[in-house]
C-alpha cells in the first residue's frame, strides 16, 4: 500500500507548509541554505513500533494479512533496491517481497542502536518516513480492505510520533498527540492509487456507494457504517485502477 501519510496530516492539521511534509518527512537544510542528500536509513526501533501496533491488531482487524514497508518516493518499477538490517558493522539483507518494499526481521537480539539502511539517498532537502502497507490475502489487484487501510493508518501514525523532533514538535503543535488522527482520515486519502481516478466505489456487503472524484465528501475511516471486511478500489473511464 502507498499510504500517504503527508495527505494525512496536512488535511487533519493543515498547519504546514507542503514541503516540509512530504512523506511525513522534514526537511535537511544546513547553516549555509543548501538542501543536502543524506543516505535512506531508518532506526529499527521506529520501524518496529509500527510491526508491535500490526500484532497486536491483526488478529481483530486483518487477519491473515501481511506488513511491509514500502520505500519513500521510490518509483515501483525501480529495480537494484537493497535493505538491509545494519548492527554493530554487521549488514543483513531484509526480505523484499516486491522491488521498493521490505518486511522485518524478529525483533529478538536486535540492538538498540539498530538501523534498516537502503543503497539510496533522500531526495535533496528530505527526510521520509516508509509508507506502512497492510495487505489481506485474496484480494483482487487495486482492491483494498477497510480493516487492512485502518490497521496501516494506525501502525503509520505511532511509528511518526517515535520520529525525530520535527516531526514531534509537527504533533505536538497540531494538537494530534491525544487524537486518534486515523478516525478523521478520508478513506481516499489512505491509500489513493498512483495513477489518476475518476470514480472511488466501496462496498460491504450488500451495500454499496459510488463517488465520483472530488465531487462528494468520502467516508472516514473511522466511519463505523463500514466494517473491517468492506471493500475500497478505483476506476478510470470504467477501467480498474491499481
């Protein structure tokens, strides 16, 4: 999943500039005013704040499912991406199952200090986050879960608020350390597809609800008229968007 979590905190807090966020990320400008490149690196400790919140909630809301990580503003069809687990000068290669995503290892003997470093560079000026993705079997391509959407908000937003002071000082400022910011996420903006859309359709059940882009409020996901087994996916002049 490309969870945007930038989408997310901009619409919930719209308090800041939208290039300080993209990705969830901040940016890295140093005395002298130019934006620098630093190495795409992660603490595990942040990362596996995420992989806890998913445990915990899959059995309830997706079970079954898998999570991964998937590379900040990395294209999908990018190839030679490598992730490993960096400890005391040791590097482990992590498991990829697709060309821009990761899984984690078991967190037992890991080291605090622990970092998961990939064989890229931010963007100039940037610093982001992974997008958490949450994926139940058996679904057809481009259709997501609503159990699976709400489990990734979760995961995303704890690993953000064991980030680094910025984007603490962001919470903190938008007063969304004591709010369950995933309740108020539009479910277009959980994960919208890469490519452009037209029409958004969810249904669960018997019920159904189509909207057209942009011309109609979509639910939240904290919407409880949707259960966890609701399904959300996108098309374009009629055809699937993935």
């Amino acid at each position: 999943m490309r969870f945007h979590a930038p989408l997310l905190l901009l619409a919930l807090a719209g308090t800041a500039h939208a290039a300080d966020t993209v990705s969830a990320g901040h940016r890295v400008i140093p005395d002298k005013g130019e934006a620098v490149a630093k190495p795409m690196a992660w603490r595990y400790a942040m990362l596996q704040t995420a992989q806890q919140v998913f445990d915990e909630g899959a059995p309830r809301q997706a079970p079954g499912a898998t999570l991964s990580f998937r590379l900040p503003k990395v294209d999908a069809a990018s190839g030679g991406n490598v992730v490993e687990l960096v400890q005391a000068g040791r590097r482990t290669a992590l498991p990829m199952p697709s060309a821009t995503a990761f899984t984690l290892v078991p967190a037992g003997g890991i080291a605090a200090d622990a970092e998961v470093v990939v064989n890229r560079h931010f963007p100039p000026g940037e610093t982001n986050h992974p997008n958490v993705r949450v994926h139940s079997p058996g679904l057809p391509d481009g259709v997501q879960r609503m159990g699976d959407l709400r489990l990734a908000c979760s995961a995303q937003i704890a690993m953000l608020k064991t980030a680094g002071l910025k984007v603490r000082a962001f919470f903190g400022m938008a007063g969304l350390f004591g709010l369950d910011v995933c309740e108020k996420l539009e479910v277009t903006k959980a994960d919208p597809p890469a490519g452009k859309y037209d029409t958004v359709t969810i249904e669960d059940g018997d019920r159904r609800l189509v909207q057209l882009a942009g011309q109609a409020v979509p639910p939240t996901l904290g919407d409880k008229g949707w259960s966890d087994e609701a399904r959300v996916s996108y098309t374009l002049d009629g055809h699937a968007v993935q």
